[in-house]
C-alpha cells in the first residue's frame, strides 16, 4: 500500500470565466489539463458569477459535487437540476452546460476507460467512523474540505488538516478508521483506471 500526502500550498489554481479552478491530482502525473491527455483529473472549482458557462470537453465524462452553495445546473436540451451541498450530478463534458448560481464544487474528470465515483462524509468532532474499501479501485483519494481528522489503517495513523489531499493506491482491499480531531467534511473518490 502506499500513501502519498499533499497540502494545499501544493496545489496549483488558475482563473477561468466564472472564479478560479484549483487542480488538485491529474493522472497520469505528465499529463496536462490543458491538453486533455489525463485519465483522471480532480479538482475544485469556485463560481463566483451568477451565470456560468462550463467549459466544454469532449470525450471527458464528469461528476460534479457541490460543498457550498447552491446552484441550478443546466444541460441545454436535456435536463436541469439544483443542487446544494453534498448533491451530484455526473454528465458529458461535450454537452452544453451552465449554471445559475454561485458555489464552491469539487469535480472528477474520467476519459477512456477510466470512471470513478465520489461520496461525501461528514465526521463529527471526537466520533470515528470506518470504510471498508473492497480493491476494486486503483486509488483512493481522500480530500478534507474543512476540519481536521486522524486516519488510522494497518496500525498507522496519518493527520490530515483542512485542504489535505491523501492519494492511496497498490492496495487490494482495507479498512479505514477515520476519527474526527474538529468537525470535518472529507470528499472521497475511488477511481478504476
């Protein structure tokens, strides 16, 4: 198993229409966003326009997660949705999309056969909770949107503080106890290459 932290100040933001884009892990590592050469991509993104126009992307599937706000999310010619904190909705970068709304969101990008899903937890101050990971997935990535908690599996612990992001891959099924030190919000994201 490997374990592999980065912080915030490891992150790399740039300015789009709407706010700002924070990249937060590409796949494979000399992949480009620009380029459109990843399997996988996650980041977070803030609107900060009342109307946005997301960016198109062919071939490049899409989930997006809200953390804070809401917003109404439009698919021109198939459908509309709102969604508030914790909501997702998976969609084709290709399609037109926009939204009404200003809002803080976390998005996983998939192209090829790469595919992915993200969940949301919310741990409470001095409570654990634990996830049982069945080794399907080839990583695990752990995103801790606001807090602080305490990571313990095969009798190691790992801190994680608000805008940590855990990476774990070669790994065929775990269990992970997470215990919250503050109340905390962790985003986490399996991923199938």
């Amino acid at each position: 198993m490997n374990f592999e932290i980065s912080k915030a100040a490891d992150f790399k933001t740039i300015n789009w229409s709407g706010g700002t884009s924070t990249q937060l892990f590409i796949y494979p590592p000399t992949s480009d966003y620009q380029r459109r050469d990843f399997d996988f991509r996650l980041s977070t993104a803030t609107v900060e326009v009342e109307e946005s126009d997301f960016t198109s992307l062919p071939e490049v599937s899409r989930k997006i997660m809200i953390l804070d706000g809401a917003i109404e999310i439009i698919h021109e010619n198939r459908y509309r949705k709102k969604l508030r904190k914790f909501d997702t909705d998976s969609f084709e970068g290709g399609w037109k999309t926009s939204s009404v709304g200003k809002c803080i969101d976390f998005n996983l990008m998939t192209r090829g056969t790469a595919s992915g899903e993200i969940l949301a937890l919310s741990i409470e101050k001095n409570k654990a909770t634990t996830i049982s990971i069945d080794g399907k997935a080839d990583y695990l990535i752990l995103y801790v949107f606001s807090g602080e908690i305490s990571l313990t599996t095969n009798q190691e612990i790992h801190q994680l503080q608000q805008g940590n992001l855990l990476v774990i891959t070669q790994f065929d099924s775990l269990n992970l106890k997470l215990s919250g030190s503050k109340d905390s919000e962790v985003i986490l994201s399996e991923i199938i290459l």
